[in-house]
C-alpha cells in the first residue's frame, strides 16, 4: 500500500516536470518567435532609412548640380557683359548706363489706428 502511493506520487511529480518542461518549451518558442520578429522589424527599418538617407543625398546632389549650373552661367554672363562694356569703350561710344538697383516691393498702406471707446 505504502509502496503504491509512493509509485503514484512519483507519477504525479513526474507529470508535473512534463507540464513544465511544455510550458517551458513554449514560452522558449514564443520568446524566439518575438525576438525573430523585432529583428526583422529592426532590418527593415535600417532598409528604409537607408533608402531615406539615399533619397535625400540624391536630391541635396542634384540641386547642389543646378545651384553650380545656375552660378556658373551667371558667371559666364558677367564675364560676356564686362567684354562688351570694355569693347564699347574702346570704340570710344559713350558707357553703358549702370545697372539699375532692384527697387524695393512696395508697402501696402497702413490701417488707420482704431479709437477707444
């Protein structure tokens, strides 16, 4: 009698370690499931910001591109109107009248102060 009780204990306490060795297993897998998943979470993000990065050293080149472009012409045509003002002056024709300065907007009147009451 005695000897059946312990042989049933034992089975209970062995059941009992296969519960929690499952329980463990799953939490094991469930925690490698996650762990996978914020990897991936955590490779795609870098992938897109990378992407961004990209993008925005793409656009910043091509408008650092058109700024030298637009410098560079201004540049040349400077260069062209002080070889036709020294050409004109040679051939002794009067100075070409000097750039007119860029005239500020004009104000928008002013509202007339209200009165107290």
């Amino acid at each position: 009698m005695r000897g059946d009780l312990l042989l049933e204990a034992s089975r209970r306490e062995a059941e009992r370690a296969r519960q929690e060795a499952e329980r463990l297993r799953l939490q094991a897998q469930i925690q490698a499931e996650e762990a996978e998943r914020l990897r991936a979470a955590a490779e795609a993000e870098a992938a897109a910001r990378q992407q961004a990065e990209d993008v925005i050293l793409d656009v910043g080149g091509e408008q650092a591109e058109k700024l030298k472009a637009a410098r560079d012409r201004e540049a040349e045509l400077a260069r062209q109107e002080a070889e036709l003002l020294q050409a004109q002056q040679a051939a002794g024709g009067a100075p070409a009248p000097a750039k007119a300065a860029p005239r500020a907007a004009p104000k928008a009147p002013s509202k007339p102060a209200k009165k107290k009451k």
